[in-house]
C-alpha cells in the first residue's frame, strides 16, 4: 500500500489482506481546473505507480482523499492555524469528500482506477470547540482538517454515503476494483 495511513492501514487489515506499507511521497496540490474526481484519481495512481515501479510484480495500492467545499478542495492543513480556518468555514455547512483508489501491477500492464464520493454537513461549531479539537493534533494529518471516526466525529451532523470514504479507504470500491484486477490476471 502506498500510503502511510493508519486508517487506511487499518481498515485493509481489517479486510483480511496481507500487505506492506511502502509511502509514496509526492506533491499533492491540485492542478489548474482539475474535477476533485480527478484529482485524486491522479494522485492515487501517481502513488501507487511511484511504488510499482519498485515492486512491479506486486499489486500495488495507491489512495486520496480530499474535502471539497463548494468548488475548493480543502487537502491536509499546513498548521493549527489552518486548520482552524478550514474547520470554521466547514461549520454548519455540507460538503464532499473525495476518495480515489489506484491498483496496479505494472508487470502485468494492469491499472485500475476509481474513485468515490460521500457528502458530509457539519455541526455548527463554537471557537472553543474547534480550538480544542486542533489542540488536540488530530486534525492536522487529514484533508478538511478532520477524521470522522475519531475525536472529530463530534463535528458531524450527518453523512450521505460510505463512512470507509470519508475516513480514506472506501471498502465497496477497493472490492470492486481488486475483482477487476483479478479479472485481468486470469485472462
């Protein structure tokens, strides 16, 4: 897997698999009038094909997230402070949460790409609610400046669609793009 995750760590150990984490590091800023879908079906795939060329008989998996406000993505926070900006224009408001999954097997010229989307409205959020939270440093390594199934689960009124998609790692797509990988392996 070529992400650091914890999350996504978890949730694939979670799923039985066996797996090794190899981190892809790369610039993660959105390009001039890139879709959020497209974005992290991008970054996604530029991970996953950093590490496959490492490992190219693996398969290897690549995954981003974004938090999409309107038309502006919202990626991890550089500081506190910019999570505390993110985090009040987030309150009291819905917005999209984008996760791109990439598999690949470079040996094999297999790469498949997906991505999914889940819609997510805030609570409306008192200063010292949100101080506290970023204090807390938990917001500072996640796009939108939080993590839904930790501390910050407070800051949700609701959600429409895969909790796993929000939290970085959508459990239904990866089943769906693993059989399509397999597919093409057996033919």
């Amino acid at each position: 897997m070529a992400s650091s995750s914890p999350r996504r760590r978890d949730i694939l150990a979670a799923m039985g698999y066996d797996f090794r984490v190899v981190p892809a590091d790369l610039d993660e800023s959105p390009l001039d009038n890139e879709s959020p879908a497209e974005h992290v079906i991008r970054l996604s795939r530029a991970k996953a094909s950093l590490v496959a060329r490492k490992y190219p008989e693996n398969l290897v998996i690549g995954a981003d997230t974004v938090v999409v406000l309107g038309n502006h993505i919202l990626g991890k926070p550089a500081s506190p402070e910019e999570a505390v900006a993110m985090l009040q224009k987030l309150s009291g408001e819905g917005h999209n949460v984008f996760t791109g999954l990439s598999l690949i097997i470079s040996s094999a010229n297999i790469e498949i790409s997906g991505y999914d989307v889940t819609r997510v409205v805030f609570n409306r959020l008192g200063e010292n609610d949100i101080r506290r939270y970023v204090a807390s440093g938990e917001p500072l390594d996640k796009a939108g400046a939080y993590g839904i199934q930790g501390m910050g689960s407070f800051l949700v009124d609701h959600y429409e669609g895969e909790f796993d998609t929000v939290i970085g790692f959508p459990t239904k797509l990866f089943r769906k793009l693993y059989e399509e990988v397999e597919s093409c392996r057996n033919h």
